[in-house]
C-alpha cells in the first residue's frame, strides 16, 4: 500500500492487512483525522484481492482510549447532529473482508465501539475494557449501548454502561466480548496468526459467512436461516466449492481461486 497516514501504520503481511491506530500522544484517541484514515485504509484493503483478512490494532498501552474527548468537549448540539463521525462506525461495518480487532490496553468508550464493529475481538492479557461516558456526562454514541448489550447480556452491560467500570480481559473472554486471550509477549503475532488462517479460507465463503453471521443481529430466527440457507446454496455456484470437496476427497490441499 503506497499511501501514507498521519495516524495509522499500515502494512501487509501474507495476505494479512494490518491497520495500527498510532496517535500515541492521545493513547489513540480516536480525532476526526484518524478515523478518516482508518475508513481509507480498511476501504483499500477490502478493495485489494491480495488481502483476505485485515486487523485492526492500537500499540501495546492503548488500542483506542476512545473518541477525542479535546475535540468533543466545546461542541453544541447542531455540531454532533451533523457530525461525520457516526458515519464512520458504519464504514467499518461495511467493509466486506473479516476484520479481526486485536487489542492490547486500554479499549474504551469509542475504541470499545470500534473494536466491537470489527468481527471478532482478540485481546491481549493486558487489555480492559470500558464503555466510560458515563463519567463525562454522555452515554455511549456509537453503537456502545447496543453492540455490548448483544454480545454480553443486559446485566454486566447495563453494569458497565451504568457505571463506566472496566472489566479485564479475562471477564471479556469469559462474557463473551472477546474469542481468545493471547499472552502479552506473543499478542500481536497470535492475532496476525490468527488473521492469516482466515485469509487462507475460501474468499467468497468467507465474505457470505460473515454477511450470514451478521444477519443474525439483524432478523429473527426464521428470517436469519432463510438468508443462511439461500447463501449456502448460492455457494454451490462456485468454483471454490467444487475445489474444497474434491480437495478433500483427493486428500489434498485445496488451491482457492476466490471464484
Ligand atoms: N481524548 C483525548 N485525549 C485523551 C483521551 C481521549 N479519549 N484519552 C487520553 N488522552 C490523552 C490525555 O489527555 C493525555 O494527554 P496530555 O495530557 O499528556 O496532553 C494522554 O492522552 C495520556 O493520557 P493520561 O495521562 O490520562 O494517561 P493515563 O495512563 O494516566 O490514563 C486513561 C489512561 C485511558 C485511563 C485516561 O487517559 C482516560 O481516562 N482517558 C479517557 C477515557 C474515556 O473517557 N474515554 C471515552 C471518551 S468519550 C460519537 C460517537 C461516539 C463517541 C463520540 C461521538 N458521535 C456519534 C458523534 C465516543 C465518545 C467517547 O469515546
């Protein structure tokens, strides 16, 4: 990737796409510049077929302490009604690829958010978690009150929510925020790890697993196995379907084509 940021390290690893928040001054808050660069970043990833999986990830003391309270404080009610801001957490969620949000340190308020539009979370033992508006007078603005709820239940969300406490990374695992806890010292390599073995699966599947799996916070029951059955059998049209199962009768590894 040719262009350069301001407040991201971007580069490729395999077929790995590797996004660091990096504004360390601010602990990553997350400024109306930095976002803008991390939609750019994720939207030429998603847009390269060289990539099959990007991550997301801050430095080892912060992977975003949340939106820029400096830059929020004076605003009037007008500025955050037409702010842009909220439209990039929707860029996030659009972008096609799996995005696997690899945290270490601090993950609150916004960074929590962002970290929860991403697809799956990972932490470092060293991470916490908070959503802590709350304490600046404000709630959670993107997404926050919902998304949390969804992957923790209503009591420990209502909890942090209503309290702005930070849980460690063995509660998040343990509610189910996150999917795995890496030991600090191996964190960022375990995550891209992690990340490259979903880049090697078949690309279309992997781009309708995650449209699949997304539905289910979008439909009911029925709706959602409907949308999943059409998306299995639209599968059987590819040429990757072909190649996994007659991959796995000749006991060989399978050659995607993304087709
Ligand atoms: N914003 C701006 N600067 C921040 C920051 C933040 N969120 N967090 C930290 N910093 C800055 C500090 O001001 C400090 O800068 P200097 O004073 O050195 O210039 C530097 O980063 C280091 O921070 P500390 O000195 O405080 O470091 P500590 O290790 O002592 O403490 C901390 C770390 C993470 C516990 C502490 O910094 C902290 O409590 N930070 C604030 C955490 C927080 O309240 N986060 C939620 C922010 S509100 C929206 C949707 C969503 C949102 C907004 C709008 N729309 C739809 C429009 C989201 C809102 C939020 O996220």
């Amino acid at each position: 990737m040719s262009e350069s940021y301001a407040n991201l390290l971007v580069r490729q690893e395999g077929r790995v796409g590797i996004v660091q928040l990096h504004r360390p001054q601010a602990l990553n808050a997350l400024s109306g510049d930095l976002m803008d660069e991390l939609i750019r970043a994720l939207q030429a990833f998603d847009a390269d077929d060289s990539i099959g999986c990007i991550v997301v990830t801050g430095s080892e003391k912060a992977f975003a302490a949340g939106a820029d309270i400096k830059q929020m404080a004076g605003a009037s009610v007008v500025e955050m009604m037409s702010s842009p801001f909220i439209g990039y957490w929707d860029a996030v969620q659009k972008v096609s690829k799996p995005i696997v949000a690899a945290v270490s340190g601090y993950c609150l308020g916004g960074g929590c958010e962002l970290a929860m539009t991403c697809d799956l979370i990972v932490a470092s033992d060293t991470a916490q978690f908070g959503q802590p508006e709350i304490n600046l007078g404000i709630i959670p603005g993107a997404g926050g009150t919902q998304r949390l709820t969804r992957a923790v239940g209503k009591s420990v969300a209502m909890d942090m929510v209503l309290t702005g406490r930070r849980i460690s990374a063995q509660e998040a695992l343990a509610f189910g925020l996150v999917s795995r806890v890496f030991p600090a010292q191996s964190f960022l390599d375990d995550s891209i790890a992690l990340a490259a073995e979903i880049a090697d699966k078949a690309p279309v599947a992997l781009r309708v697993a995650k449209e699949a799996v997304n539905r289910a916070f979008e439909s009911t029951l029925a709706e959602g196995v409907l949308f999943e059955r059409r998306a299995f059998n639209l599968l059987f049209a590819t040429e990757d379907q072909k190649e996994g199962m007659a991959a796995f009768v000749e006991k060989r590894k399978p050659d995607w084509k993304g087709k």
